[in-house]
C-alpha cells in the first residue's frame, strides 16, 4: 500500500535526481552543439556548460542556482485514495532545504520569500486519472532566465501557418542570449489562450530527439529548427552556431474564428523528471535516466 | 590570450579591457540583482549608507544557492541571473556607486554601455547555467548583507580565486559583444526568412 510518507520521499529523491542530472535527450544534443561549434567563444561556453554538467553529476549538486518553481504533472490511477497533493507539497517543502533547492516562490505582490517554495497555488499540479494502477509523477524545475522570454498571441486564422512561424521567428530574435541558449523551444498551437500556454510547457516534456506523430507537424519542427540554428545567436548570445538544441509543437482543435500560438522558451539545462510510484509503495525513477 | 585580475580593479585594469577576452578573477565578489539595486538607490537617496563598498568591485548578477553548515555558509551553486532585468538600474549605480565589473548572461542595454564608458566599468559574461562549475571558483564566504531581501535577492561576500572563465563582453571603449550578435542576426533574418517561405 501506497503510504502518503511513501509520496513525499519519492518526491524529494525526483526533484534531486532532476536538479543534479539532465534527461540523456538533452546533454546529446548539447555534445552535438559542442563538436559542431568551430570559434573560440561559443566553444567556450559549451565546454563550460560540459563541464559543469559532470561537476553536478559527482557532487549530486543542482546544475544551475536557479531550479525554478515546481510545477507537477501527475497522473492517479482509478480509484486514488491518497492524499498525493499533501506527499507533493510536503516533498518540494523538505528538497528545499535538503537537496537543497532554492527558495524562489515569492509573493507576486509584497515579493516575500516564504523560503520553502510553498505558497498560495504553488507547487502547481496538473492533474489526470489514467488507466493503470501506479501514480505517474514528472516534474519541471525551469528557470525564470527562460521563462521570462516566453510569448503568446491570439493570431486571426488568416494568418495561418505564416503568422506562426512569423511569431515564433520574433519571440527567439526578441530572447536573444537572454534565456541561456542554446535554447530548446516548446510550442503550443491552437486550443484556447491558457490551453496554448499549457501546450507550450507539455511540449518541452517530450524527448528532444522524437518528433511529433502528425507528419506535418513533424515536419514544421524540424524547419523551424533549421532555419532558427541560421540565425547565429549562438551559445549564451555571443554568437555560433547553435541557438537552439530542440523545437517541439503540440496542438489542440481550436475555435474556428480563432489561431493561438504559444513559445515556451527553456534553457540549455532542460530539466524534466518522471518517477512511477507502484502499488506495493515502489518508486520506480524513469527520466533522468540513471 | 587569458589574464588574470585581482579585484578591486583600477581603472588601470578595467580600461585595458577589449570585448572576446577571456579573464579570470581572484578577489571579492559581490552578488547583487534586482533588489540589490533598488534598495542601495533607494539608501542614497535618503541619505543612508549602504553596508559595502562598490568602488572597483566585482557585481556579480546572481542569486546563489547558499547552505549554512554550522556557522559558515558555503555557496551550492552561483550562475548568473538575466543582466537585462537590471537595465533601468545599472545607468545610475554604476554612476554613484563606480564599480570596476559587473558579471552577468545575455549582456546590458546602450545607456549602461554608455555608462561604463564614461565611468570606467566592464561587462563581464559567465556561461549561464553553469552554476557548478562558477561556485568552484566562489571559495569562501565572507558575510552577507540585506538577508531580510531572501537568499537570492541578498548581497553575499564571496572570496574568488581563479572565477572564471570570464568573457569581455562589454569594455569601456563603447563595444559590445552583444550587440556585434545582434547585428549579424538582423543580416542573418533574410535568409532564414526566405528558408521559412516568409516575406522579407
């Protein structure tokens, strides 16, 4: 049996391993960004981001002082009796202080830090009932660095794929070496204006290196890619030839008189983290890989 | 070429400065971001003094991960924080407050370009993210000041010893790494415009 105990543990061991270690997707591309890069300032900054990845993995320490606010994807099989919200606030609570993380929720008003990332709707959970008897936890630990450079419009449906593009090609031009590239790019289309928004940050769940299972959304991801990479941003700003390491879209059906887009914009330390926690109390950690 | 510098820096120092260099420095270094800045304008315009010394220090955008293991704090982790956020601020501290470098991500806007030019001030980029490896550099802890700010809004004393790799991205000659990249991706946008089927 699943104790609630069992859920604050398992929560606290995710956010380490997700703060500490990077999804396997993620540093490939980066070693990729790494040997495709030829001047001597964007090889700088890959081989200092290289190193510090491996320095995080031998201390168990959080590869970047900012490890966000913790926002949770959580799907409960049928039935759930416990009380995973209370095993989730209470684990983002003790990994503040024990990984530790740092205390970045504030209040949006008077800004005081309550100094344990809990407050008012935060963490934040979005919640499923799947079919299978485990409970699935992933979690995202983002920096504002990246957030803060994340964009949504209301196009007209005339626009149409034009005006996306359009708006995803100005909110990267517009982010710069601002959000710590090269950046990974989460898109959202369609939907409602908070769907989109919510489609942009799911986007950045999925694996760098799978594309979207509609061919032409498929096919738009990997163009975009491209074209963005010729832009010449480059690593932290100061030029080369990666901007960004992975662009991924998802969508919603939308209202016909209606075309929202949504960029989520994420740093090079992409950090996701999904854990099961089975029946029998077992906690089985899926992403970052071990 | 990589030199390396001791704070606080001489004007001597920071005006020998050309952007793409790479440095290292040894020395303090002080944290300070958004609410750094607006609380020493806020103590100088009333009067007050502000518990640390700026002239010729290293300002280094960042709100680290700090942890107390018995008396001592140790530092985690201390990436920089988006530098453009201080933009509104940076004109008129470096002004009144004359420090030698300001490290950050992502570079400033024009008026602080200005402004370290005519009061002698450097931009100094450090890789983002890598906090890591910027905290094996951070040796020791010497205090820390405005606490009440929050962990990463607080001004924490550091000891630097071989901080870095650093890059010149702004100098006091008036050029700026940054917006050399800005520029080449306006002449790159055609071209990716035209790849993405868009007018030009």
């Amino acid at each position: 049996m699943v104790a609630e105990a069992d859920i604050q543990s398992a929560v606290v061991e995710l956010l380490r391993r997700t703060v500490v270690k990077l999804p396997s997707d993620v540093e490939e591309a980066l070693e990729r960004a790494l040997d495709a890069e030829v001047d001597e300032t964007p090889t700088m900054q890959l081989k200092a981001i290289m190193e510090n990845i491996k320095l995080a993995g031998e201390g168990n320490t959080p590869m970047c002082q900012d490890t966000g606010v913790t926002i949770f994807y959580v799907t409960l099989p049928k039935n759930c009796e416990i009380d995973v919200e209370r095993g989730i606030i209470d684990g983002v609570r003790r990994a503040t202080s024990e990984v530790p993380l740092r205390p970045n929720a504030v209040h949006p008003i008077t800004r005081k830090n309550p100094g344990d990332n809990v407050g008012d709707g935060m963490p934040y959970i979005n919640w499923k009932v799947g079919s299978n008897d485990f409970i699935e936890i992933t979690v995202m630990t983002k920096g504002a660095g990246s957030e803060n450079m994340s964009q949504m419009a209301m196009l007209t449906p005339s626009q149409g794929v034009k005006g996306i593009k359009e708006f995803i090609l100005s909110t990267v031009v517009r982010a710069g070496g601002n959000p710590c590239p090269p950046m990974v790019l989460g898109v959202g289309i369609g939907g409602s204006s908070d769907i989109c928004m919510k489609l942009a940050k799911q986007a950045l769940l999925r694996p760098l290196n799978e594309r979207h299972k509609d061919p032409e959304i498929a096919g738009l991801e990997t163009e975009l890619l491209e074209a963005l990479n010729m832009l010449g941003i480059g690593p932290m700003g100061l030029g080369g030839k990666t901007t960004a390491i992975g662009l991924n879209i998802e969508y919603a059906y939308c209202h016909t008189a209606s075309l929202p887009v949504a960029v989520n914009v994420q740093c090079w330390a992409a950090r996701r983290g999904t854990m099961r926690i089975h029946p029998d109390g077992r906690s089985e950690f899926l992403t970052p890989e071990e | 070429m990589t030199k390396r510098l001791k704070t606080p820096l001489s004007e001597n120092d920071v005006r020998s400065l050309n952007v793409g260099e790479a440095i290292y420095l040894d020395g303090v270094v002080y944290t300070g971001r958004d609410e750094v800045h607006i609380h020493a304008l806020e103590y100088l315009e009333k009067g007050k003094n502000i518990p640390v010394d700026f002239k010729g220090a290293a300002l280094f955008h960042c709100g680290p991960i700090m942890r107390k293991v018995g008396e001592e704090w140790e530092v985690v982790a201390a990436g920089p924080t988006t530098s453009s956020r201080m933009n509104s601020l940076e004109p008129q501290f470096i002004e009144k407050f004359r420090p030698g470098a300001i490290i950050g991500k992502g570079g400033m806007s024009q008026p602080t370009i200005d402004a370290m030019k005519q009061y002698g001030c450097v931009y100094l980029a450090i890789t983002g993210g890598a906090a890591v490896l910027a905290a094996k550099g951070l040796k020791s802890v010497s205090g820390v000041e405005w606490y009440e700010l929050g962990m990463p809004e607080a001004v924490w004393i550091l000891n630097a010893e071989n901080f870095g790799p650093l890059t010149v991205g702004i100098d006091t000659h008036g050029k700026s790494l940054f917006a050399d990249v800005s520029d080449k991706v306006k002449e790159n946008e055609p071209a990716v415009r035209e790849r993405l089927g868009l007018k030009k």
